[in-house]
C-alpha cells in the first residue's frame, strides 16, 4: 500500500527541491578528515543518490565534477525523466538516473565512494527505511561515507501538533492543489489564533506557526511540493538521535559526525552546561542527545561510516593542511598592520568578527578576502601569507610542523568550528573568478537553472537567490558579450517588459533612461554575482 501512495504522489507532484551543500562529497570529506579519517578523492569518486527526484542536488554535482560518476534512483518515472531530460540538456555524461524501487536494489548496482539519502528516512514506512541502511552498508567502499538526513525529536514533537492540525484540515480531501490550499488556510487559522498573553502553549504555538509560514513562503514556485511532500506526507516519522544511531548500529554503521559540521561540537552547548553535562554523560552520542532537547533540534544530517573505523574527535589543526579555505572576512582597518604585534579585526557582513595579533594569521586573512569567493590551498596561503609580511619559507610549513603554520590552521579551524559562515574548509575547491573579465562566463548548470528559476546553484552547490536583473543578466553570460552587448541586450529585455527596471521607486519604461540605469548598476550586477560564485575563472 505504502509503494503505491508514495508512487501517486510523486507522480502527481514531482518534488522540487534546492541543491543541499551538506551533502556535496566535497563537505563530507572535509568532515571526515578533520576527524582523522581516510576518504576515497573527491575529484574522481563515485557518488549514488538514493530518492534523487527530479535531480536538483546530483546534476550539479556531476557538474562541478566531471572526472567523477554519478547514480541516481528514484522510484517516480515522471522524475525520473525529468532528471534525464536535466543530464541531456547539459551534455552531462557522467550521471545516471535509474527508475528503481529501494526494495529492488541488489548487488548488481555496485559501490559507492559516498551516498546520499536526503529528506528520506523519516517519509520512508519501517521495512524501507531499513532498507535504506542496509544500501549504505552494503554498496559503501570500505573508506566510503554516506549522508543520511531525518527528522528529530524533541523539536518535531512541536511540529507535530501542526502536522495533527494541518492534516485533520485535509481529511477527505483527494487532489494536492486541494490539500494545500486548505492545509494553507489552517495554518492561517493558526497564527491568527487567540492572542491570550496567559495562555503560553498556545502563544507559542502561534508564533511556531509563524516562522514556519515565513519558511514555506520563502520557497517561492516550490511551496506547494514542499507543504504536499513534507507535513502532509502519508509518512513521515521523526525519531530521537539515540534512536538513528542505534539502528545505523544495527547495519553495523557507526555515526560520524554532523554534516553541517559545527552542530556536532560541544561548543554549541554553553560551557556552564557542558561541564555539568560531563559530570553523567559517558559519550558523544549521549552529548550530542542532551544537546538536541537543550536546543530543541528538528532536523539532522548524519554522517555515517563502516563501523570499525576510528574516528579521531581531537580536532588535530595538522588536518587543515590537505584543505582548502574561503572567507568572507574584511579587515576593518584600511590599512591593517600586518607585521606589527598589534591586533587587528577582520568583519564579516552579519557583524561576527575576528581578532588576531598573528602576523602570518593576518596576513592569510588579508588574502583570503582579496581572493573571495575563491578558496585557497592552505600550503598556497602560507606560503603567500610569508610573502605578504617579505618572509621566506620555513622548513616544516608545509606539514603544519612550524609554529606560525600550526597557529595559522588552528585559527581557521577554530573560526570554521564554532562560526562557518565566516570561514569555509573544503576538500575541494571550485574555479571561480574573483572579478568579472570582460566576456563572463557564468557556470553552465546555473545558466541552465536560470531559465526556470530565479534560485540556482554556485560553485560550492549552495543555492544562490538573484534579483531580478543578477537573473536576466546571468543567462546571458556565456562568453561571448562583453559590456557593451550586455547592455545591450539587457536594454532590449526592458524594453520588452521582461526586465522591470525602476528609479526611486518609479518603473522606468522610456529607452533613454533606461539605457544609462543599467549602464550604471551593470558592473555592481556583475560583482554581485562573482561574489555568489557563479562566474567562471
């Protein structure tokens, strides 16, 4: 019963969802190596996506990795096709998609260096979630890693209540456009709900409610098949972390790590805390549990190996070395003393910053943000970094040995640790331009997806919003325009009506404007979309 409901709703509303950064093999060998564990290359490794849908995460993969192989399953035909139709168009030859019921995998699929189950385990009825696991047991390479996304409780117990109410709207209801336009309606009734400042649990359920309104609406085209698949799925059964690992377990899988890599460490749980916590927590999972009820997690995406393996949670800065860095931190001062012992403080754009009195730290920063969006090589940023403050080389800085290259790791690690979004590692790093060159050339797949949607993916497969003239202009960056023929053609899309352009606040429709308006916002259109990563070096 479950395969036939599970087929009709997917048949009847392909599920359109975003590239999932967390599960690119880049992100997971990163994890692994900071925890001290072999992993197969990520340039040439062979990649298998179980429930692939519509192939919104595995086509840019194969993409930004053309020396490697790429498989994916799923059990609809319509998106199935809808995934082939994707590869044909983007010339992709490195990437399969198979129509396959999980039930029906056997060996004859082959192993796989990662494999990923995104927004699967939780919708999946007990015998085929099973399944599942016994896939990334049987079909992972020895060294290999797979990522497993689910619902988690304690969170989901709130959630729930939504999912109750939400689904008692729609009892009887048949068609999805039925079920989401009245499941839409309750969630209304929700929020707009009684106001009683007395009455705690229904407050903040209304205010639950809320944010989980502003998440669905920021879906844009993609809100209905998110509502359809998600909250009102026939299944969909959250368990507790403690409850995932012990039947990873059972499949003779060990836990890893987060892939989102900082919600693994115990610095997210305040100090005061993690001291009292270590005086009756045994391990890692046990913390891990505690740290979920203390933030009330929902969601996790779980890294999981061959169980055996010896997974390193020291964080060793010598790992560093192997990986590549990305920053989005400026300095504050216009002209930071690089060589003096002085402290300097380098900003990101949400206000987090900084501070470092490290010569060779400040200068590697310094680099980092003259080369953003691209990453630099650890090895080549120290080395550039001694060239910065007119040093030479030291023996040992290439293993990390030397004081200054270990203080250097340790400052990347530490910032990549506790705030990500200012400091990226990766095992891999994409090539991209740090200036838009006079013919820009915009990632193919992102061209592609330009012309369906305004969301597309950069260089590091994360899902990139544009505005609407960054949209416009984006698909015409094939390389062979220059400004002039740019402007051009963005002149005659206004024209057309299918470029607004506007001047405080007033729609601007007479050519002659029109003409130096995007003349003028064209190179900061440009900038911007180098700096999302999508311009090609």
């Amino acid at each position: 019963m479950e395969k036939v409901v599970l087929y009709t709703s997917y048949e009847e509303v392909p599920y359109h969802s975003l590239s999932n950064p967390y599960s690119h093999p880049a992100n997971m060998a990163t994890v692994a190596t900071l925890l001290g564990l072999e992993v197969p290359p990520v340039r040439t490794c062979r990649v298998l996506e179980l429930g692939s849908g519509t192939g919104p995460n595995l086509l840019p993969m194969a993409a930004s990795l053309p020396e490697a192989e790429f498989v994916g399953i799923d059990l609809s035909p319509r998106q199935v096709a809808i995934s082939r139709q994707g590869a044909e168009e983007l010339g992709l030859r490195n990437v399969r998609f198979l129509e396959m019921n999980l039930l029906d995998v056997d060996a004859e699929l082959g192993r796989y260096d990662y494999i990923i189950a995104h927004g699967m385990y939780s919708w999946l009825p007990p015998p085929v979630r099973d399944k599942l696991l016994a896939i990334c047991r049987d079909h992972l390479v020895e060294h290999g890693l797979a990522y497993v996304s689910y619902n988690t409780y304690p969170g989901w117990h709130l959630t729930n209540v939504l999912r109750d109410l939400l689904l008692y709207r729609v009892r009887g209801l048949k068609t999805p456009e039925e079920r989401v336009e009245a499941a839409m309606e309750a969630l209304n009734l929700l929020v707009e709900g009684p106001t009683d400042r007395s009455d705690p649990p229904a407050r903040l359920m209304r205010d639950y409610a809320r944010v989980y309104g502003r998440t669905l609406g920021q879906l844009g085209p993609h809100m209905a098949s998110s509502l359809h698949h998600d909250l009102l799925a026939e299944t969909n059964d959250p368990v507790y972390f403690e409850q995932f690992v012990a039947h990873a377990e059972s499949h003779h899988l060990s836990y890893v790590a987060e892939a989102p890599f900082q919600l693994t460490l115990p610095q997210e749980i305040p100090k005061q805390i993690r001291d009292r916590l270590g005086s009756f927590v045994d391990n890692n999972i046990e913390m891990e549990q505690y740290g979920d009820f203390l933030r009330m997690r929902t969601f996790r995406q779980s890294l999981l190996c061959h169980a055996g393996r010896s997974i390193d949670r020291s964080l060793d800065p010598a790992r560093v070395r192997t990986l590549w860095a990305r920053s989005v931190l400026k300095p504050v001062s216009s002209r930071p003393e690089l060589n003096a012992p002085s402290v300097e403080r380098f900003s990101g754009p949400d206000g987090k910053s900084l501070v470092t009195n490290h010569p060779v730290s400040k200068a590697a920063l310094t680099i980092l943000a003259e080369e953003h969006p691209r990453s630099v090589a650890f090895s080549d940023l120290l080395h550039a970094a001694r060239q910065r403050l007119g040093q030479e080389p030291v023996q040992g800085d290439q293993d990390c040995s030397s004081p200054d290259a270990e203080e250097l790791a340790r400052t990347l690690l530490r910032t990549f640790s506790q705030q990500r979004q200012l400091i990226t590692l990766r095992a891999l790093a994409p090539k991209l331009a740090r200036a838009a060159p006079e013919r820009p050339v915009a990632l193919p797949v992102a061209r592609w997806q330009a012309r369906r949607t305004s969301v597309v993916t950069n260089g590091y497969h994360e899902a990139a919003s544009l505005t609407p003239l960054q949209h416009c202009t984006l698909t015409l960056l094939d390389g062979t325009r220059g400004r002039q023929e740019l402007l051009a053609e963005l002149s005659r899309l206004a024209e057309q009506g299918v470029l607004t352009m506007e001047r405080g606040g007033r729609r601007v429709e007479d050519p002659v404007e029109m003409r130096p308006l995007l003349e003028q916002q064209l190179e900061e259109v440009l900038a911007g979309l180098v700096s999302l990563g999508l311009i090609m070096s």
